[in-house]
C-alpha cells in the first residue's frame, strides 16, 4: 500500500509541471481598448486583393495574413495558377508591399516590386501542419 502511494505521488509531481506547460496563457487582466487611425487599412480589404507590379500587371493576390505576437509579420500570396488549380503560394514581407487607396475608385491598391516570375520562384508556403486550412 506504501508503495502505490509513493507511486501516485511521484507520478502526480512529474505531470503536473507537464500539465501546467501545454496550457493557454492568461489573457492580461484589463482590457485595454485602441483608436482606428485614418490612414489603417482593416483586413477584410486585403484579403482577395489583386498585387500588381510597376507595369500595373497582376502578379497575385493577398490570400492572407501572417500574425506574429500581435503584429503583421507577411502577406500569404497566391502566385499563378489558374481558377485555383496550379496555386503557388509565397510569404512577402510587409514592407515589400505597398497599399494605397483611391478613393475615385473607392478601393485599395496593392504593388509590388517584383515580376510574376520572381515571386513564383520564391521560396513556397504550404498550408499543412498547424497552418493547414
């Protein structure tokens, strides 16, 4: 009887540290709220996005976003393919990207600096392991 409890004990302090590290983190107990400045873009108006080039020729589209602690680490574009068939996808940074309004059109407007080509010889993005949609 010695002996089970022993054994319960010891395994009961090996898991509990175990245990304690998969769990979620608190978030911060105030909430701390955030302006909109006129000149933020919201990512609904980027997601499905056309990317075009200094020859104004589509060269992708802003799939999604890349999220890192709180802030915009890349855009997941789509290069290629064709009715989403043959889809390349690469991660531009964000400072690669340039977004501007027209506000004639009433719509946003992605650039970049690079051809249709360079982007599909960067290096790909794969929706798998974590990522997987």
């Amino acid at each position: 009887m010695r002996r089970l409890v022993l054994a319960l004990a010891a395994v009961t302090a090996l898991t509990g540290p175990v245990l304690a590290k998969d769990e979620a983190p608190m978030p911060p107990a105030t909430v701390k709220f955030a302006p909109v400045p006129q000149d933020a873009v919201l990512s609904y108006n980027l997601l499905g996005l056309n990317v075009v080039d200094g020859t104004n020729s589509n060269v992708g589209e802003i799939k999604d976003l890349v999220i890192e602690k709180g802030k915009l680490a890349g855009y997941i574009m789509s290069v290629g393919g064709f009715l989403g068939m043959g889809e390349h996808y690469v991660v531009v940074d964000p400072s690669s990207v340039a977004l501007t309004y027209d506000a004639d059109a009433k719509k946003w407007k992605a650039s970049v600096n690079a051809s249709k080509d360079a982007l599909k010889a960067a290096p790909e993005f794969k929706y798998d392991g974590k990522f997987k949609r």
